[in-house]
C-alpha cells in the first residue's frame, strides 16, 4: 500500500484539513475579539503560535494511534479487519463541514457587523489623533519656548578669575529656570561645550534648544565689563545684545536686566514677574562662586576648601540662603564619599538647610536637598512632602525632577522613576549623571541590555565615572554572561569591583576563588558595607546568610536598605518566607510605600 493510500486510510489527511480550518477559526476568533476585551497584544500571537505547534502533533497522533470501540489504541496493535477508521473518517468529514459552516458564519458576523463598528472607531480615534496633534503643535508655536546659557568667556587679566564668569553664566542659567513656560537647558550640558570649537547651531542641535545666551565678563578690581548676547540659531540672528560696564556691586542688577532682556525678546507670557537673583554683599557673592567651583570639583579637598569659604561667607553675611543651602550640599556629598558618618552629616546637613529656608522658603534646591535628608533618614513621608514643595516652586528645575526621581524609586514606582529619568536625558544629554541614573532605573525594571548601554554612554562622557564599570558587569551577568561580567568589572577602580567578584566567580564556578574573593571583602568592609555584602549573599543563593546580613545593615543603620525593593541581586530571595516581613520591619513593604503619596507631574 502507497503511502498518500495509508495516510488516507488512518485518516491523517482528513485530520489535517480539521484541523487547519478549526485553527484558522480559533486564530480569526482572536484576532478579533481580543482587542475587544482588552487583552494584551502578545495573547493573539500567543494563540496562533500554539496552534502551529500543535499541527504536527495532532498529524503524528493521528498516524500513530486509532480510535477503537474498546478506545484509544496504537494503530499497530488494531486487527486492519475490525478497523472502524471509515466510520471515524465519516465523523471527521461531518465535523470539516461543521466548522466550515462555522467560518462561514463568522465571516459573515465580521463583515457586516463588527466592520463597521471597527470603521467608525478607527474614524473617532484617528479624528481624536489629529485633533490632539494639532492642539500640541499651537500649544509647541506659543509656549515651547527654549535656551542654553554658555558659560560666559573669561577675559580678565587674571585667569584664576575663571571662577567668576563660569558663576555669573550659572547665575543667569539659575534664574532663567525659573520662568514659567522656558525649558532651560542644564548647566551640566552647557558647560560641555566650553572650550570646544564648535559652533553655536552645532551646540543648540546638541542640546536641542533654539536659542543660545553667550557673553564674556571682564573683571579689574571692583569694576566689572559685562557683554551678553542672545541668539535665535533657527534664524541666526542675534534678538539682543549689551554691554554693562558698572561696579562689582552692581552685578546683581545686571544679572536681573539680562534676565529680563531675554524673556522680553523670547516674547514669553507669564503669570509672575521676571524671578530676579538675592542680593548680598559683592565680596561674598564672589566667594560664594568660588565656593561652588571647588565643590564642583567632586575631590575630598574640594569640598573642605569650598566648606570653609562658605563658612567665611556666612560670618559675615548670615542671611545668605544660597551659601546654607550649598553648604547642606557640601555635607551631603561628603556624606557619600565617606568623610562624614552619616549621623554627623546628617546633622550637620539639616541645619544648614533649615537656615537657607528660614531665609527664603521658597529656596527650591534647599528643599529638594533637605527631601534627600529626610529620604537618607527614613522619613519618607516628610520627603514626599518636600519635593512636592520644591516642584510647585520650580518645575522645570532638573536638580529637582532628578532627585524627585530618586524618591520615586525609593518608594518602589520605577516604571515612573524611569519614564521621568528617560525625559531629564534627553533634556541634559551630555551629562554621565543622567545617563547613570537612567541605567540604574533601567537596572531596576530588568532592562539589562538598555542598562549596559546608558552606564557605556556615562563612561564614554566620563571614562573616570565612578562604578559605572561595575554596574555594566551586574547587567552582564544577570543578563547571563558571567565572563563578559568578570571581565567588565576588573578595570573598575571603585570599591564596588570588590563586590562583584564574588558573585562573578560563582557564576562561573569557580567557587574556590569566588569564597576567597568573599572572604576578603566581609573582612575590609562589614561594618560600612553589610547591605551590599547581604545582596552578594542573596545572588549567590545564601539565603539565611543574607538574611543576617540584612539583620546587621539595619544595625549599622546603612542607607542602602533604601532601595532594596528595587535592586534586582535580591532577587533570589524574594519567594522566601522571610522577605515580605522583614520589607515590613523596615518600613518598606508594598503596602506601606502605596500609602505614602507622592505625584510628579512629568515636564513637557
């Protein structure tokens, strides 16, 4: 017998031609009333993709088996003179028109009712899509307004006065920011460019802006030459431009008339007068700036040399909300780098912080900087409070958005963390510190490929940038990819590296190694470290070890439990009984930081 002749006789073809057509019905059903129910996209492929996989089985049951009065047998074990397959293949061809009739059917139903139903939404929704287009772009010709402040050239004598003109290009950018309906772009970005040679529209492409505010200061004793000069780049055409040669004591109501010039010629409507800057005495105002240029220099003496000048500041001048608040800056940085423990810092931090607002409670970075405080305390809550205040202030502040972001991933809502982080990139696309923290949130929601590439792109701005190694090596291996991870890590000079030894070594089973690596690292850093030390554990599958060690962070007091809802090398321990109340013990369960409110409305 042929073989077409005893695929016909154990009616393997008769099941073929069933089955397409009843899963080419399924597929149609699907198709069409998943959307209508709302479900997931994925779920129609879902189907489709099952039944495809279920066509050569259901053929190879059908060689292989046949159906018996006594039931289901191997169709080698069945006598082929009491074979009943004629009469099972009658009952297959009842069921193939059966189901055609079916099709049929719902062809019918689909065509003259659903489709015109379909056809009148598709109508609405695209109506809705153009409508709504059409209202962003008038609502993007009158209010979407944009500029970056270059820093201004130095062209004093003395080139240590650097300091000065880089402030005064700051302190415009300050309170450019705070004008209502102008999106600013951040001084990390700006500042970029400064001594490159590139051209005023290559830079206002780069930062995506349409006008660039540029100028140089002159500065001989107490007198000071101010040139300032706005560009539309769309145009190439300078709106305005204007020479202040006045007193150093006369510098704050520059810095108010350039302000002032400039959102007149951007013919922007606003709801408040011009923000203008706080007044001090000139001498101050000048230490001040050399203060935050030393601060900037992100070095343990850079930090102790601006401390003392702003202390020097403050003897004199006590009401200068701008120096406290830069000052609880100054001590929330050395905090994070070691030099402080964090009670002292803390403390230190609140104080000068409460000052800067009881001066001016409209000081957003003082209230932003304090949230930080309360947040590194515990006092969620409180911080919520805070950066609420801060973003009614200045919305389009991006000191503020970010830290507001570090809140929201603290209260375990990355998706929105990342959605407002994704924003504030692509705002400031030249800063490492944005594409870090991008990668940290793209880290939390278990995006390892996006999350490689944000750290890659902060260590191609920043080749120094601290544990960005590191953390392109925790991606690589939760991605799977153990040697790349090992080989990652290594180059990085941070003491994070320390930790991913540990874990890189046992993924790849070099347990010998990985134990010592361990060892090594309890010895140098239990005390200032047990959270981290607790997530090696826990990746490594010490369940009960971690769990110690999360005992002893909390002891210690270590911020990092902060954000242990959100960092993905606990994840093996989430299923264990002991997570969910020890979350609750420290105030960190689901529940506990769903009832903490908090909204952040993104910027546009």
């Amino acid at each position: 017998m042929g073989l077409v002749s005893e695929l016909r006789r154990r009616n393997v073809i008769r099941v073929a031609i069933a089955y397409a057509v009843a899963a080419w019905l399924l597929i149609e059903v699907s198709a069409t009333t998943f959307p209508m129910l709302r479900l997931p996209e994925w779920t129609a492929t879902f189907v489709a993709v099952l039944l495809m996989i279920g066509f050569p089985v259901a053929l190879i049951f059908a060689w292989a088996f046949e159906l018996t009065p006594e039931g289901l047998k191997k169709e080698k074990e069945v006598d082929r003179s009491r074979s009943i397959t004629h009469v099972t293949g009658s009952k297959l061809d009842y069921l193939i028109i059966a189901v055609l009739a079916v099709v049929l059917g719902f062809f019918a139903f689909d065509k003259f009712v659903l489709d015109p139903s379909r056809e009148a939404e598709l109508v609405q929704a695209t109506t809705e899509a153009i409508t709504e287009q059409a209202a962003e772009s008038d609502k993007a010709k009158t209010a979407d307004k944009s500029i970056a402040v270059l820093p201004f050239v130095n062209m004093s004598d003395d080139a240590g006065n650097e300091y000065f003109s880089d402030g005064i290009s700051e302190e415009l950018l300050n309170v450019l920011v705070k004008v209502e309906g102008l999106r600013v772009a951040s001084r990390t970005s700006s500042f970029s460019f400064k001594g490159k040679d590139i051209s005023i529209p290559g830079i206002a492409k780069e930062l995506n802006v349409d006008h660039v505010l540029e100028g140089s200061v002159r500065k001989a004793g107490n007198t000071v030459r101010i040139t300032a000069q706005l560009i539309d780049v769309r145009t190439d055409r300078h709106l305005w431009s204007e020479t202040y040669d006045r007193e150093l004591v006369d510098i704050f109501a520059i810095q108010d008339e350039i302000a002032s010039k400039v959102v007149a010629q951007l013919k922007l409507t606003l709801l408040r007068a011009v923000p203008t800057v706080q007044e001090t005495d000139p001498e101050a105002f000048a230490l001040y700036l050399q203060a935050r240029h030393l601060g900037r220099l992100f070095s343990a003496e850079g930090w102790q040399q601006s401390t003392t000048l702003l202390k020097q500041v403050l003897a004199t001048n006590p009401d200068y909300s701008a120096a406290w608040a830069l000052l609880g800056l100054n001590y929330l940085n050395q905090i994070s780098t070691g030099m402080l423990e964090s009670e002292e810092g803390l403390e230190l931090a609140t104080e000068a912080l409460n000052k800067a607002l009881t001066i001016d409670p409209d000081n957003a970075l003082a209230l932003s900087r304090l949230a930080g405080v309360e947040r590194k305390s515990g006092n969620l809550p409180r911080a919520a409070k805070l950066h609420e205040r801060a973003l009614s202030l200045e919305p389009s502040n991006r000191i503020v958005l970010a830290n507001a972001a570090v809140l929201l991933s603290t209260l375990g809502r990355p998706d929105e963390a990342l959605a407002l982080e994704e924003i504030l990139t692509s705002r400031d696309p030249v800063d490492p510190r944005s594409h870090s923290n991008l990668g940290r949130n793209y880290m939390s929601t278990g995006q390892w490929d996006k999350a490689i590439a944000s750290y890659r792109t902060a260590l191609v701005l920043s080749p120094g940038y601290a544990g960005g190694q590191y953390a392109i090596g925790v991606a690589l291996m939760l991605k799977g990819e153990p040697q790349a991870a090992l080989e990652a890590m290594q180059p990085d000079t941070s003491i994070l590296s320390q930790f991913g030894l540990p874990m890189a070594y046992h993924a790849l089973g070099r347990e010998k190694e990985a134990d010592a690596a361990l060892v090594e690292l309890i010895a140098q850093h239990e005390q200032g470290w047990a959270y981290n030390i607790a997530y090696v554990l826990a990746y490594r599958g010490e369940v009960d070890r971690a769990f110690e060690w999360l005992a002893k962070a909390v002891d210690y007091q270590d911020v990092g439990l902060l954000n242990i809802h959100t960092q993905p090398l606990f994840t093996r321990i989430h299923d264990d009984p002991s997570w969910p109340p020890f979350l609750e013990s420290i105030g960190k369960s689901p529940e506990q930081l769903a009832a903490i409110k908090f909204d952040v409305t993104l910027p546009k």
